[in-house]
C-alpha cells in the first residue's frame, strides 16, 4: 500500500489528508504526524479564549474550495448558532475555538469515511518529525519518539513557526517567570498575575490576541504596547461589497504600476467617503498572481517598504474586536508607545524595558508581563525546525531567494539543491510564502492544499 506521511496537522495538515483520500485511486496509508499544537486546530484554532475570533468573515471561511457554503451549513446546526439570523450570521467573526470544532468535525467525518473504506487506514502521531533518510525512492521519517515511518510521498504543511525571541532578549530574561515568550503557547492556563503593568512588544494580530486575553482575565495593571512603525491594527468595518480586480486592470505587472492602480482606489474611496484601506481588499483575487510576477527586486523593495502597511490594511479585525480595544485604550487601560526598545534587564520584582523616541526622550516601563508579539523570523536557511533543517542540510530541499520559505515548483514540490523538482515531497500553506506572499489564511490555503494534494495523487500513477 501507499504510504503517504502529512508533517503537521492544522488546517492544511488535516486538509491534505482529506483531499488525498478522495483522490486516490489505489489504497493509501496515510500518517499525520504532529506536535505542538492540538490536532487539527493547529496553532490558530487551538485557542482557549472565546474573545479571539477569526478575522475572516464566516461566509468566506469554507474547509473546501467547491463548497463555499460548507462552513456556514454547519454552524447553522452548531448549539450557539441555531437561532442565528442567516443574514448577521454569514457576515460575523465567530470565535476560532468553533472554527476548530469545524475542523474536528471534519476530521470525524474523515475517519469514518476511511474506516469504511476497508482498504485505506489512516493513523495519527502525536510527536515531532525531525529527520528525513532517502533510500530506494522512499523516505524514512524519524520521529521524537524514536518510531520511523517509511512514506513513499510527503506533504509538508509545517505552518508556523514558534515566534522568534528578539535579539534585546537576553537568555536570562528569556527564562524569566515575568517573560512570555510565545503568546501562542496557551500561557492563559497556567496565568498567574503578578502586581504590576503588562508590556507588550509589537502591534499586530498577536498584540490584538494577547490584550484580549488579558481583558478576558480581568487583568488589573496597565497594559501597554509598542510598536517602531506607529501602524495599528485597522478595523473590518461594516461590510462593503467589492468587486475584485484582475490582472487585465494593471497596465503591466510591474510594482511600480501595481502601486499606481493602488493610488487610483485610494483617491477613489477617499472622494466616497470610504475608508482607503478598502483599496487592498480590491487586490485580494490576484496578490498571488501579482506577487509571482514581480522581480526579485521589486519583491525585496516591497518586502524592505510597503509590507508593513499592505499587511495592516489586508489583515484587519473584526470591528467587535477594534471596539474594545479601542475602549481599553480610551480608558487608559491600554497604552501605545512609540519607539525602539534599547534595553530589556530582570531583577527580582519584575522586567525594566527602556524605549527611546529619540534621544532626548527615553523611557522606562516596569513590567512583570512581558509579551513577545513580534511574531516568527521568516528564515528557512536557519530554520528551527528540525525536519526541514533535516531537508535542507541533505540538500533535499532549499530555501527560495527570499529565504521566507522553501523553493517550489509550479506543482508545489520541492526542489533540491540542484534546482531539480522532487517528486516525492510537496508542500504548502507558510512554508511557500516567499513564493506565493499571501499564503496564509483558509481563503488562500483551502484552494492550494487541495491543488498540491491533487498534484500528488497525480503523482503516484507517474
Ligand atoms: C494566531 C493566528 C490567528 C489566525 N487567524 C486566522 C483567521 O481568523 N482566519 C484565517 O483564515 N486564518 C487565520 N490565521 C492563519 C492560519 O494560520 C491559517 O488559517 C491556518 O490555520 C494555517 O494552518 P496550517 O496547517 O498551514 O499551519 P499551522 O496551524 O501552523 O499547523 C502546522 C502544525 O504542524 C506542526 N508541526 C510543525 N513542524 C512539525 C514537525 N516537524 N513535526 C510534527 N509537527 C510539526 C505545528 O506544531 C502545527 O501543529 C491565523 C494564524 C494565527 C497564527
């Protein structure tokens, strides 16, 4: 039989394996291996705090590309939702601890369609994948667990990497009680609130969560935040309906006409009356196609210049969720400061931070909650994860020119060192983010995991 090893079960783990059952036509054996997070809620969907909702609308958040209703038909039957109004219901942020129920439901699905199948199995490992030997066209994988599995094709949807610690963060503080290291390790658990403020490093999506839980636990200090670039996080606001552009609306692919096209929206939206923001939800059908067109020049000029604020205008939140922390914010609860961190110390009470403007005004903030928010390094040459450390050291695979994830094919395989195209390994999801850019939330990945995992069923018969 077919052995067919999925590393990594989120959303395009559990994805994968559905898509490549329905698409074998010989019996498989399919083994997901994951660790770190819950499977298949991945790192997103594992959340234990209810005020941490998805920051796609629900119409828009389907498991499955031909199905567009599919998410939305379940939770009409899911117990908090019976009596929804459909019209409200399609266009709200539901919690992400539902959206992973979806998943398992999913999953449950899955497992009795396979069972009853008789020929194909699948079973799942909860332990780390963290080497790759290549012998006869096949692959044994070891496990942390010292078990190996010998798999003829390989998806790689390893997602996320764990946050990387900022360079200011010295390793003593970094194994400080005071020092929260991963904002997505669940840390709410096991909380333990300390007199004093909370500090916050960085301004983006995992700011926004952190606040929320510590709203959620009634925390009683200050918490306050920092960013270097002064964006923060934009609304959703009420829900515009807008026509997509495609590539036929830019005159040529090149960045500096994508940036004029941008303009022309802006100004129009800003003579409606609209916010400007609504003019990166226009590019949202063709950013990939954009992205692939560029040079590696303009992807790094992009990359060193505008990402910053493409990512706060594309990847807003849900206006419930802006509401409060904009509340927080008018009640002095929550605090922005502006500026670069020069210096993190620990004593005995608790973390001193020292921000500086500019020379003339520097501060200090006393914390005993210190948040990394600044999110994973997109390094694969350096990847930290053992696995695709393995791949890249046995010259299997190799980090595209952006270093932002591994180098793929046209077919989502990866290709070695050579430049020669796998035809055993195929990947997905953040992993090709250096090739793809928007390669990151369901209405991205739902259409390419089930693309990659046609690839490789295709393969098989090769
Ligand atoms: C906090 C957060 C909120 C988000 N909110 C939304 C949202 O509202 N809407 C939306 O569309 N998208 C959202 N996203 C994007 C989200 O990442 C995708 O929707 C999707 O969940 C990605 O799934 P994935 O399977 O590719 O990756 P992941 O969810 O990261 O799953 C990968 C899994 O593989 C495991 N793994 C990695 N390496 C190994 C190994 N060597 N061995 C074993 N296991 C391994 C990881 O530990 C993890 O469990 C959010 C992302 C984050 C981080």
């Amino acid at each position: 039989m077919t052995s067919i090893a999925i590393i990594g079960g989120g959303f395009s783990g559990l994805m994968s394996t559905v898509h490549i059952f329905k698409n074998a036509k010989t019996p498989v054996h399919l083994h997901i291996i994951n660790s770190g997070n819950e499977f298949p809620r991945g790192v997103a969907y594992s959340t234990i705090c209810d005020w941490h909702v998805l920051n796609v609308r629900a119409f828009n958040m389907s498991a499955f590309p031909d199905e567009p209703n599919h998410f939305i038909n379940w939770l009409k039957h899911h117990p908090k939702y019976i009596n929804a109004n459909e019209d409200e219901l399609i266009i709200s942020f539901i919690p992400r601890k539902i959206y992973g129920e979806y998943l398992i439901s999913i999953w449950e699905k899955l497992q009795q369609e396979i069972k009853s199948s008789a020929n194909s199995n699948v079973t799942v490992h909860h332990s780390s994948a963290v080497a790759a030997e290549f012998r006869n066209g096949k692959t044994e994988i070891s496990l942390d667990n010292n078990e190996k599995i010998i798999a003829d094709k390989i998806i790689l949807a390893t997602g996320h990497s764990v946050p990387t610690q900022p360079d200011f963060i010295s390793d003593s503080v970094a194994t400080s009680k005071f020092y929260f290291g991963n904002p997505w390790s669940k840390w709410e658990n096991n909380f333990t609130e300390y007199e004093g403020d909370a500090f916050i490093i960085g301004s983006g999506l995992t700011m926004v969560d952190t606040v929320l839980s510590l709203l959620n636990k009634k925390f009683k200090g200050k918490i306050y935040f920092n960013s270097r670039h002064g964006l923060l996080p934009l609304s959703h606001q009420h829900f515009i309906k807008s026509e997509f552009l495609s590539l036929n609306d830019l005159p040529s692919p090149r960045l500096l006409d994508t940036i004029k096209i941008f303009r022309k929206w802006v100004k129009l939206f800003k003579s409606e009356g609209k916010p400007e923001f609504l003019a990166a939800d226009k590019f949202r059908a063709i950013t990939q196609q954009i992205w692939r067109g560029w040079t590696l020049h303009e992807k790094k000029y992009f990359l060193r210049f505008l990402k910053t604020p493409w990512n706060v205008a594309r990847h807003r939140i849900a206006d419930e969720v802006f509401q409060t922390l904009d509340n927080a914010m008018k009640e002095g609860k929550l605090i922005y400061v502006p500026g670069k961190i020069t210096s993190v110390t620990e004593n005995e009470n608790g973390i001193a931070v020292q921000v500086s403007k500019n020379k003339n005004n520097i501060q200090i903030f006393r914390t005993t909650h210190l948040f990394n928010c600044t999110g994973p390094k997109d390094s694969y040459k350096n990847s930290t994860n053992p696995f695709i450390r393995s791949l890249i050291n046995s010259g299997v695979a190799m980090h595209d020119d952006l270093d932002m994830g591994l180098k793929v094919a046209d077919n989502y395989a990866v290709k070695n060192s050579k430049g020669e195209t796998s035809d055993s390994i195929f990947t997905t999801g953040v992993v090709i983010k250096g090739s793809y850019w928007e390669s990151f939330a369901v209405p991205d990945l739902r259409k390419q995991v089930k693309a990659v995992s046609e690839n490789l069923v295709m393969s098989l018969s090769n």
